[in-house]
C-alpha cells in the first residue's frame, strides 16, 4: 500500500488575520504622517502667506532704496488702516492708494483664506487664522497707533548755525505733507519758536514731502521724511545762507 503525503502547504486563518492587522496598522500610520505632514504645510503656508499680508498693510522694514526705506505698504500711501482684506488688491476709490500691495491670483481670493480656506479675520493690528481648529496669530504692531499717530519735530539754524530768535521765527513756515486717511493729502503747517523748534504730531508712516519757507525771500528747502512706526523724527534743518 502506497503512502501519498500532501506537501501543499498554506496559511491558515490566524495568519491571514495577523497579515490584516499588520497591514491595517501600517497603513493608519502612513495615513497618520500624512495627515500631520499635510497640516504642517498648511500651517507653513498659512505662516508665509499672514507674513506677506502684515507686509502689505504696514510695508516691509527690510526694503530700501539708496539707503532709504521705500515700502511702507496700505498705511503708507493712504494714511489709515485697510477696511478690510480686499482694499490691499483692489482701490475702494482712494486716490492716493497704489496698489495691489500683495502678490498672487487675485481672481480666486486666494489671499483672503488660510491653508485651511478658512477667511482670515483682521482686527485693528491682528490678524488670525483659524482654519487649523487653534488660533495662528499674526501681530503686526503692537497698536496702529504707532502706524497712524506720529511726531515730527525739528529745529533751524541758518549757515552760521544759529537760531532765528524772536525777530525772525515769524518769518518761518514749515509745511508737511502726507495722506490724509480719506483718500487725500494733507498740508499741516506750522511756525517755530524763538529757538526755531517745531512740531507735527499725529502724522502716518511713510515718505512725507517737509518744506521749508523763509518768507522774506521766499526761499525754500525741502526733505523727505522717513517717519516710521512709533519713533519721533527729529531734523536739523539748516538755511546754507546767513539768514539772521
């Protein structure tokens, strides 16, 4: 009588099962590091995206041009924080606005959502996302004020390096120019004191056009002012002539 022996050799239901298992935890890890690499590149893009944003609405500290600083975004040119988003790509009828400030596709309001198509919310020098499910917040200034309220202040000497005195303060008019918030500009204008000081106070950042008149023979010398967030600007303003 012959033997047949059955060499055939399979896995059995325990083994399958583990195989499942095993398969079912690799692929919950993959789709796990997945997911946190995802959100990690929505909260990175997010990051970039509110940087550019703050660089629109206040202008970017690092841009300079002849060793002047150029870019002072939104507040800059118009004098006044953007209503909303929308005005740093399109002009709500200012016409000292010189958008767009911000870069991008601006068809499909891209640069209004976060990572997570999430709208950000800006309130006075905050801005936030929430799309992530937590707070990402971007503060550009610690208050606008220190975007919209300014001082500019100065004294005169003439090529002697003196001052005008009594006698001659009045025939000094010193005027600044610089966006009125409304769309505008304004000419704020001012006398020195008898040790030449003036002063401007409430003024916007930004590059601002300061004249200078002596009245008498109406001469005038003129600046461009850099007034930056919360800093007092003070200028030596000196007459290349022996005025008094």
């Amino acid at each position: 009588m012959s033997r047949f022996t059955d060499n055939n050799s399979g896995y059995t239901l325990i083994e399958l099962v583990m195989v499942i298992l095993i398969i079912g935890v690799l692929a919950g890890v993959a789709s796990k590091t997945f997911i946190e690499t995802l959100d990690t590149a929505k909260f990175e893009a997010t990051r970039a995206e509110m940087q550019a944003l703050a660089f629109a609405i206040a202008g970017n500290p690092n841009v300079y041009t002849k060793g002047a600083r150029t870019d002072f975004g939104y507040v800059g040119d118009v004098g006044a924080m953007p209503p909303d988003l929308d005005a740093l790509v399109t002009n709500p009828g200012l016409s000292t606005w010189d958008g767009p400030y911000i870069k991008g596709d601006f068809d499909n309001d891209d640069f209004k959502f976060d990572g997570w198509n999430t709208a950000y919310i800006l309130t006075d020098s905050l801005l936030r996302s929430t799309g992530s499910g937590s707070n990402i917040d971007k503060i550009f200034i610690a208050a606008t004020a220190k975007l919209l309220s300014n001082s500019v202040s100065g004294y005169f000497l003439d090529a002697d390096r003196q001052r005008p005195g009594a006698i001659y303060k009045d025939s000094l008019t010193v005027i600044l120019t610089y966006p009125d918030g409304s769309g505008g500009v304004a000419n704020a204008s001012t006398a020195p004191n008898a040790n030449g000081n003036f002063a401007f106070s409430g003024i916007p950042i930004g590059n601002h056009n300061l004249r200078v008149i002596y009245i008498p023979d109406s001469d005038t010398v003129s600046y461009v002012v850099c007034v930056e967030a919360g800093r007092s600007l003070t200028l030596d303003v000196t007459f290349p002539a022996d005025l008094w």
